[in-house]
C-alpha cells in the first residue's frame, strides 16, 4: 500500500476524508434536464467533478421472441479517451460493459418502466427505448453518476408522436414514458474498515472493493453490485443497506 492508500485509510479510521465530507456524505450534485434538443429524454449529471451525460431515444422494432407482448429496453454506455486518461479508444471496455449492466440492471429490476405498456402490436411491433451514457469527465463514482442521468432522462422523456402507421421524430413529442418506479443508486468504497459513500476518484483507487446499493421508491432492494478483489462481511453489507437506505432519500429531491 503506498504512502496516499495509507494516509486515506488513517482519515477514514478516524471518521473524516481529504475533501472534509462525512462517511455517507455525496459530493455537491447538480442535474441538468433536457440538454440534448434532439433526444426523447437527457440529463446531465455533475457529482462533484464527476460529469455524466444521458440521451434517451425512443423507436418501432420487433420484440424478443420469448416475450412478444413488451417493449424493448437497451442501456449503453461510452468511455471517451478526454474523460480520463485511462481511457482508450475502441470496442466498449469491461468497465463500460459492467457500468452499462449495473445501471441497466437497476432499471430493470424495479420496473420502472412498464414495458408492457410498450407493446404496439403483439409478436410484431412494439417501442424500443435506447438508453446511451458518456462519460464527459471521470473524478470517481461513475456509477452514481451514470444511474442518476439515466433515471432523470427516463424521467423526463416523451414519446415520438405516432399515428399508428408514421413516427414523426422531428415533430411535437407524444406522451411520456409509462414510469412506475425511480431507482437510486447508492455507491460505497470499502477503506479500511470504513464505508465511504460517494467515493472519489483517489479513494476509488485505494478502497478494497466497492458496492453499490440500488433501491426502489418504497426502499426496497432491487440490484446490488460488488466490484474489486476485496471482500465483504455480512456485517458490512448489512451496514452498506443501512446507509443506502438514509442517503437515497436526499438523492429522490434532488430527482424530483
């Protein structure tokens, strides 16, 4: 462990980090709604110097096979070479694939979006919402960051209008999305014996493992997610729920 691991698991120890946050303290949040003009639906997500972009858009195609009777819901997310220098240009990283999953996985998993009242025509012809993430600068945390553009943008998007043969993108927008939860996610980094809520991008690099916490609106679980070579006690997790479950609540009024 280096001279700055060392340094940070000694502050958390004595309950304070190098930016003077609380252990379950989030960094200054900002959300910009409806920033991209042609999208269905964006946001833009600042975490302290964090800085996450979200489009939504919404189009006609065939549904899966196996379940012929809803709408389709993909998320994707971007790693651009000017967000960080660990970055590189090319195919989707592990690491977007994994954030894609995480942030795709909270949606699923609460329903939020009925997809069921996506369906245009049975077996043939259903709505297609394509969630697409950027990462525009990476000071730690990505995953918040990119859950919470996700969720506002879905939150904020309208359906093209459609006349039951013609989509008319370009036109006025239908109506919303059919949105019956609004999850939040809650990311920890594990230093020392310290949970860190929020972490940044220094304490990303010395924690032992991360997880991230994913609630619904009456507060229960619906996806949890543990990344690094650290472990975990059950007695850890536990306390990882309990903070969650206090920090999510001033994260669904800044959502609001």
């Amino acid at each position: 462990m280096n001279i700055q691991n060392q340094y940070l698991v000694s502050l958390a120890s004595k309950g304070v980090r190098m930016d003077g946050r609380k252990h379950d303290e989030h960094r200054k949040t900002v959300i910009e709604k409806n920033i991209i003009e042609k999208a269905e639906g964006s946001a833009r997500v600042s975490l302290g110097r964090t800085e996450v972009i979200a489009g939504v858009k919404i189009d006609i195609g065939t549904p899966f096979p196996d379940r012929p009777e809803e709408g389709v819901l993909m998320t994707n997310a971007e790693f651009s070479p000017i967000a960080s220098p660990e970055f590189e240009k090319g195919p989707p990283s592990e690491d977007a694939i994994e954030l894609a999953r995480v942030v795709d996985r909270g949606i699923r998993e609460s329903g939020m979006i009925d997809v069921g009242k996506l369906c245009i025509e049975k077996g043939e012809k259903v709505w297609m919402v394509f969630v697409d993430i950027h990462i525009l600068n990476h000071e730690g945390n990505l995953t918040d960051a990119a859950s919470l553009a996700a969720v506002t943008a879905l939150l904020n998007s309208r359906m093209p209008a459609f006349d039951g043969e013609k989509v008319d993108y370009y036109g006025k927008k239908g109506k919303a999305l059919p949105v019956k939860a609004m999850p939040v996610a809650v990311t920890m980094a594990k230093i020392g014996k310290s949970l860190l809520v929020d972490p940044n991008l220094e304490e990303e690099k010395a924690a032992e493992c991360r997880i991230t916490v994913t609630t619904s609106d009456n507060g229960n679980l619906v996806a949890l997610q543990k990344s690094g070579s650290g472990s975990l006690t059950l007695e850890e997790i536990e306390r990882a729920f309990e903070i969650s479950g206090r920090v999510r609540k001033s994260i669904r009024k800044l959502m609001k």
